[in-house]
C-alpha cells in the first residue's frame, strides 16, 4: 500500500479485558473457591446446599431465563447469590460482602507479558479505551491511568459481535475508520471488523465468522502487541 492510499491512524483503539490483556479462566476458579470458603464461614447455609458447581448451574439457568444478564456478569453472578441465599434461608444482606470478596479475586489478574510495552507504545499514538461485560476493575488492577476513556460499557448478549463494539469506536473516534477494537484469546488475536465504517476489531483467529448480516469481515489477524503496532504502521499513515 502506498503512502498515497494508507488511511489515517485510527483516533482510539478500544480493548476488551478478559482474555485480551490477560488470561481470566485460572482466576475465576481461584475467585470461586475464595468465595466458597468465604460463605462457608459467614454464610454457612449457602455453602451447605450449594456447592461451586451447583452455584454456577443456578447460574447458567439464570441467565437461559433472563439472557439480559450477558450485558453484566457481575449482575448475574450477584442475582444468583441473593437467590441462593433466600433458597438457604441465610441473611441476602451479606449478598454485598460475597461480592466484594468475589471481586477482589477476581481482579487479581496478571497481563501478558506483551501487554505493559504494547499499551505504552500505543498511548503516545492513539486513545486507548476498553470495552466489557465482565467484572474487571481496571483501578483495582492497576492499568486505569493507560486507559482514555476507559469504558465499564457493557456489549451485547452476543459479545463477540461487533455492533456493540462499534457503537462505542465510533463514540471514541468520531468519524469513519477513526477507531479500533482489540480482543484476544490466549492463542492470537484477529484484528479488524469492518462495521458501519467506524470500527476495527480483534479477535481469536479460530472464532466462528459472524453471521452475514453483521456485514463483517477481518482486516488482518495478529498476534500480540508487536504485530498490532507493525500493522497499524503498515496500513496508516
């Protein structure tokens, strides 16, 4: 591509957290099991007619009932605790407590090694924002001063479509081809999803495509930070 033909350097790049700057299964189990042990101690009727397991069955129930909760998972796993506290007869006011100390594992994280030196990179050139349905506390984690906005926006119920992400890119790029969104899974990224001509989007390389009408396609896949400022610089001016 010539530089006569590079289009502009998009104003921000958005970043979805889990699985994008670190890796979230191994903490969410550790969560879980702090939780546990925390109900067994302060809310022992929950802990004796539930286990982690059927906690998270009530869970997925939950959410096959009400599937407005994939916008908040913080919200679903909270509404399934106030019901396994009224199932158990234990005090819901403690409910708050469970989620703190939920919380706090939750958001002890550990980014990828490339995360720290890509976000510098990237934020002398470009907005950086973030994206989530999930729990992460970028404060809390210690990342909130790399991000500008920082978002705690919830995607759609389908988080690994576009629309959602788009919305927010363009709010943050103000014009077309202005903005970028960035998710990850362990193994790659994928990056760039055309959608209404506001939005590039990363994303697993071995994910399903979207469906025809999202009107998406990748614009290139990569594989961590260095790649992504390789392409960024490769494509734009």
């Amino acid at each position: 591509m010539t530089d006569s033909h590079r289009r502009r350097w998009p104003k921000a790049v958005l970043f979805d957290l889990d699985d994008t700057l670190w890796p979230i299964a191994p903490v969410i189990v550790q969560a879980e099991q702090t939780l546990f042990a925390w109900l067994a101690t302060h809310a022992p009727r929950v802990a004796q007619r539930f286990s982690i397991d059927s906690l998270r069955q009530a869970r997925l129930e939950l959410l096959a009932r009400r599937p407005e909760f994939q916008l908040d998972l913080g919200a679903l796993r909270r509404a399934g605790l106030v019901a396994a506290f009224e199932q158990a007869g234990e005090d819901a006011s403690k409910v708050e407590l469970a989620m703190a100390v939920f919380f706090a594992a939750r958001n002890a994280v550990i980014p990828y090694d490339d995360v720290l030196p890509g976000l510098l990179r990237l934020k002398g050139r470009v907005l950086l924002g973030s994206i989530t349905n999930g729990n992460a506390d970028l404060q809390t984690i210690g990342l909130a001063h790399h991000f500008r906005p920082r978002s705690r926006r919830r995607s759609s119920a389908a988080r690994s479509r576009i629309r959602p992400f788009s919305r927010k890119a363009a709010r943050a790029g103000r014009g077309t081809w202005r903005s970028g969104v960035c998710r990850r899974r362990p193994a790659a990224r994928r990056r760039g999803r055309r959608a209404r001509r506001h939005a590039r989007r990363v994303d697993e390389p071995d994910r399903q495509p979207a469906p025809p009408e999202e009107g998406v396609q990748p614009d290139a896949i990569v594989g961590d930070f260095d790649e992504l400022l390789d392409w960024l610089e490769r494509e734009h001016a």
